[in-house]
C-alpha cells in the first residue's frame, strides 16, 4: 500500500487539506529530520523527550541508556506520541493574524517494542550511524557487550501515523492586498559547517571522504 490507513487519532480536523497519509512523504520527513519528540506518560504525569530517531521501512527506532526512566517507562508499555517538524519558511504576510510557517510534520502514535535479539539491536543501531554518517560503521571500533548491554533501542511500528505540510506561502485576505507592508516567506534552510578535527586526533587521520562537503540525512 502507498498509504497509511487513517484513524479517529490521524485524522485532520483543522486544515485538514494539509494532511498526507502518503508513505513517501512520512518517509521523507522521517529520514531528513535528526531529531524526534515522544510523549509519553512517566509515573502517570505527561512527559516529552527529545531524542534521535531513525527509520528502516515501516518502523521508527530510538535509543537510549537501559538505565532511564524515559526509556524504562516506554518499554513497559506506555502509550506514546512521536513529533516530527522540519520547518521550511517564515511565512510574513499583511497582517499579524495570517503570518504563519511553510513546514513538513509527521505525528505517529503507538506503543514501543524492545529490540531484544542482539543480533536485530546491533543491525539497526548501524542504519542509525549510516544515517548520520554512511560509511562511518565500517571505520569504528565495534561495540562490547557492555556498551550494549547499557544501551535500550525501542521501535514503534508505523501504524498510525500522518504528515501535515504547508507549503503555500503567503495567504492574505483579499482586502489586506493593499496595505504598504512587504510580505514574502524568509526560507530556512538547514546546513552543516566544516567538520572541526578532535583536538588530540592524530595528524596523519585524514578527513573521511563522507565528510567532505557533507550536507546531513537525505
């Protein structure tokens, strides 16, 4: 199937013709954003956390230290929501009531699963390092069992889930047109610096050949 199924949860009730249910376009969001925000209930109050994700088909995985309490509650079944914004435009009209943002969002809802099998863990967290940096994996040293032992991936199976975008610009009432005020959208665009060396690293390690004119997850 192209699409997510819908449910009472996904469905759009505000700018509903902004909604998307399309894989390709929650799957593009996913993969270009770095970073998450699930929500979750910790000792039966709200509580939201921002974190590392990424994705290997229909499942979004996070992780964290075995000790947390984040990671503890959710593996014990909390219910949970996942954000996701990449913000695309600051959206300046004639009047103060319709500036607004262009954005991509994916929100999904569900329950976590632990990745239990040693074998699944140590797979997955490599898609999570070739995201950040594809061919890094092969260069590290692999991790020891403590290392994995102390770290917790969780997957939450994309099930419900929808993307909201906006990317129309400027929308003003027909009777602002008028008004002496610049109105327009100020792009924003995300872009990663040159990589700055450890300063004990060893002069004769060159800069990894991913790293040169590197432009992040695509």
């Amino acid at each position: 199937m192209d699409a997510y199924t819908k449910t009472r949860r996904t469905t759009l009730k505000r700018a509903h013709e902004r909604g998307s249910y399309d894989r390709a376009t929650v799957h593009a969001v996913l993969d270009e954003a770095l970073i998450c925000h699930v929500a979750f209930l910790l000792d039966g109050a709200p509580a939201v956390i921002p974190t590392a994700h990424w994705r290997e088909g229909d499942v979004l995985y996070i992780h964290g230290s075995s000790a947390s309490r984040a990671i503890r509650a959710l593996e014990d079944g909390s219910p949970a929501s996942i954000a996701v914004t990449l913000t695309d435009g600051l959206v300046l009209a004639r009047s103060g009531y319709n500036h607004s943002m262009d954005y991509r969002s994916v929100v999904i809802y569900g329950t976590a699963r632990k990745v239990a099998d040693e074998a699944d863990k140590l797979a997955t967290l490599q898609t999570f390092m070739e995201k950040v940096a594809p061919g890094r994996w092969d260069e590290l040293r692999a991790p020891n069992a403590q290392e994995m032992k102390a770290t917790t991936v969780l997957a939450f199976d994309l099930k419900e889930v929808s993307a909201k975008v906006r990317d129309k610009g400027v929308e003003d009432d027909p009777e602002d047109m008028d008004e002496p005020v610049w109105a327009g959208v100020v792009p924003v665009r995300r872009s990663f610096g040159a990589p700055e060396p450890d300063p004990q690293l060893a002069t004769d390690i060159a800069l990894p050949g991913y790293l040169k004119d590197y432009k992040g997850p695509v």
